[in-house]
C-alpha cells in the first residue's frame, strides 16, 4: 500500500485514529504505518473487519439516496464524516438532486486538509472543523449557516460515529439536541457499532486497538442504539420488514438475507423522520 508521503500540519501520524483506521479498512491510502499496524492486529480477532467497513459505507450511501428520492432531501449535514473515499455524501445525492447541498462536519485536521482540497471551488459543499460533541460550535458556524435552511427538511448523517462518544458525553443528548435544531420532515441516519454478534474475543481486541487510538470505542447494544431514535419515527430497513432498526448490509438492500453477512453484524443501523 502506498505510504501518505507527509503529514498535513497538527496530524500526529504515529498516533492512530478513527478516520484514518476506517480508510484503511476500505482499502484507502490516506494512513500510516501506526494506523496498519494496529488494524492488522483487529483483524486477526475480526476477519470481517473490511466486510463491515463497507457494508456499513454501503448503508450510508443507500440512506443519503434515500432520503433525496423519497421526501426529497435537498440539504444534508454529515457528522463525523471521514476522509474522502470514492461514493461520498454528495456523491450519493447528487445522482438524484444534482442540486443538493452537503455540509461535512469532522474534527481530524487530515480530514480537513483532504476534504478542503477535494471540495476546492465547489459552491454547494462545504467542510466544518469541529467536534460533535460541541453542537453549539457546529450549529453555529457561519459556513453551516451559510449552506443550510434551518426552515426546510434536512438529512442528518452520523454513521459510525456514536461510538466514539462516551456515556459522559451523553451521545443520546447529543442527538437529541441535533434533531430539535431540524425542520419537521427531516431525516436522521445513524449507524453503530455493537458487540452483540461478536465473540469476546473479537470485542476485546476492537477495545484493545482503540485504546491506542486518539478516540476509544464504546460498542453499545440494540437497546442503547433504539434509545437514539427517541422522538424519531423509524422507517422500514428494506421491503417487507416493519418499521425498525437493523444491521448495516440489510438497511435498503434488495436481498436482505444475502445482505446478512457476519460483517454486517458489526454495526446497528437505522434511519428515521422526525415529525
């Protein structure tokens, strides 16, 4: 795999993290040698380890269409977005609105640096430097200002991102405190990682590669995730299903029995209204 021939400034590339642990999982070149290191080690405890990166990357492009194709989203927040991969947000929505706008919202200074490069000149696609966990600085930042009406429905994105919020930070807070800042009509999609399906050996060795990251791992059960829609209506993952959450491959997959995968398994998913 190439090598990241330098670091963008105030990147530590000796010291892994979320976004860069998760590009490499999905076969990017946007990491370095500690952030391989300690993914190869998960992955002998968790051979399915890219199977769930892209499942869960898969539910995330699969939610953000949806949204655009069937209420009509033409405005979208992605928090705690990642490096730029291939089939992005905008990506995604714009196959269907090609006059959607996306706001991209993460703390890692590399994802900054790849995105604001990547977005360069782009009128309808911004990216914000901030932390989640702070709504008051995301909220208000002039460049989510400028590009969102807070009037009209809006698509909210949190994929694979819950995890690295302690119970202290209070994720179900959080999102609770997003979702009252949307116009009724909007959606929410979260996706999250859960140890329910994994074995303990498994569960410790993905405590274990975190704890050497700049964020640790909380990996939450069904019940915790649900609590994350309180207030929202649930829709159906897929044809034929009630409405609810599920595991990241089956979310809108035309075979959702072929879609269950033991990848899959490692995350939650689900996308919501708010009324």
């Amino acid at each position: 795999m190439m090598e990241v021939v330098q670091a963008p400034p105030g990147v530590d590339a000796t010291m892994p993290t979320p976004a860069r642990l998760y590009d490499y999982y999905l076969g990017g070149t946007n990491n370095f040698a500690a952030d391989r290191e300690v993914a190869e080690r998960l992955r002998v405890s968790l051979p399915e380890l890219a199977d769930a990166a892209w499942a869960n990357r898969g539910f995330h492009q699969r939610a953000a269409s949806w949204m655009a194709a069937e209420p009509g989203i033409r405005q979208f927040i992605d928090l705690g977005s990642g490096l730029p991969t291939q089939g992005n947000t905008h990506d995604a929505v714009r196959q269907v609105a090609p006059d959607a706008r996306v706001v991209y919202v993460d703390h890692d200074p590399m994802v900054i640096a790849h995105a604001r490069a990547l977005l360069s000149g782009a009128s309808t696609t911004t990216v914000i430097q901030a932390d989640l966990r702070d709504p008051d600085a995301v909220l208000g930042s002039p460049e989510l200002r400028g590009m969102i009406d807070r009037g009209q429905p809006a698509g909210l994105l949190m994929t694979a991102v819950l995890h690295f919020v302690a119970d202290q930070s209070d994720p179900w807070g959080l999102v609770a405190r997003y979702v009252s800042e949307l116009a009724p009509g909007s959606y929410v999609a979260m996706s999250h990682a859960t140890a329910d399906r994994l074995p303990p050996r498994a569960v410790q060795a993905m405590y274990d590669t975190y704890a050497r990251a700049s964020a640790k791992i909380c990996l939450r059960t069904k019940a915790d995730f649900v609590r994350l829609f309180d207030g929202l209506e649930l829709v159906a993952p897929f044809d034929g299903a009630e409405p609810g959450v599920t595991f990241v491959g089956k979310w809108g997959a035309e075979d959702p029995c072929g879609a269950d995968s033991d990848g899959s398994r490692v995350l939650y998913c689900g996308v919501a209204g708010r009324p």
